[in-house]
C-alpha cells in the first residue's frame, strides 16, 4: 500500500494513519508493528517521514503526524488522555 501511494504521489503520512485504522480495528497488527513497518519503508525508499525508534517509551503515542498532539488528545484519546497517563 506505501508503494502505490508513493507512486501516486499520495501523501504518505496520510497513508499510514489509514493503516492504522484498519489494521488496528481489524486487529492485523499491533501500533508498533505498523509504526516500525512504516518507518523501514521510509528509510529504504528515501522516503522523508517520522522516524519510530523508542518503542519501549509511553510518550511514542504522541507523535503520529500529520495530527498533533493536542488533536490525539481531544479526537482519539479517551478522557484526553494517553495511555502513559496513570
């Protein structure tokens, strides 16, 4: 899916929010998976895009471009919390 939106010329970012929907909701893959997955696919295509290297941090919720952190916290959090919030 991220090559045939790289070739369309399809903003990438976009792309892989809509993986994650799908995959999540489907339960295909676990969030680190399809941020990993991503981030790799980046890299190897020269592909300039959010880089996913702390895993193991609570706090790698927060970036997920093109939203910000305040749009996760109001639109997708529940109690405009993450999950790193006790």
């Amino acid at each position: 899916m991220l090559a045939v939106a790289h070739a369309l010329k399809i903003y990438l970012q976009r792309v892989r929010l809509a993986l994650l929907t799908r995959m999540l909701a489907l339960g295909d893959h676990f969030f680190d998976e399809i941020m990993e997955g991503s981030s790799v696919w980046d890299e190897r295509h020269g592909v300039s895009g959010p880089e996913y290297k702390d895993r193991s941090s609570l706090r790698r919720y927060r970036p997920l471009a093109p939203l910000s952190e305040y749009e996760l916290r109001r639109f997708v959090s529940e109690d405009d919390t993450f999950p790193d919030v006790p």
